[in-house]
C-alpha cells in the first residue's frame, strides 16, 4: 500500500483509508463481528488511516471499537 505524509508531522499513512462512521450505527443495522472483520482486513491490505470522529456513534461507540481493535482484543 502506498503511503502519503500526513501534514507536516512527517506521520506516514496508506494513501487509502477506511470511512468507519458505518461500523457502529448510522446507515442501518451494524454488527459488531462484522465491523471487526472489516477493520482487520483493512489492516491485512495495509491501510492505517482510519477516517472517524467523536460524530461517529453514539457516546464514543466507533472510537470504543476502533481502540478496542488497536490494543488488539477484538480476537
């Protein structure tokens, strides 16, 4: 995957990222299985920007399953 500077901190991302407002609510029913399936194989293509917001669920619930993904517990 081909990655771009992001700013300038010198931060690297992949040049694709991954819109993640759908893994917990918003354009219909979600699944969190599902959403954790995803965001593994997005890491398995080798994207590392993941495109979310305080906006995206209610009470923080796509941050929680994102950093829940991260610390790597979502085995």
């Amino acid at each position: 995957m081909r990655t771009v500077k992001l700013g300038g901190t010198g931060l690297q991302v992949s040049a694709l990222g991954l819109g993640c407002t759908g893994l917990s609510e918003f354009f219909g029913p979600t699944d969190r299985n599902e959403s954790l399936t995803t965001l593994r194989k997005a890491a398995e293509l080798g994207i590392t920007f993941l495109d979310t917001s305080d906006y995206c669920g209610i009470d923080s619930a796509n941050e929680r399953l994102i950093g829940e993904f991260l610390a790597g517990n979502s085995r």
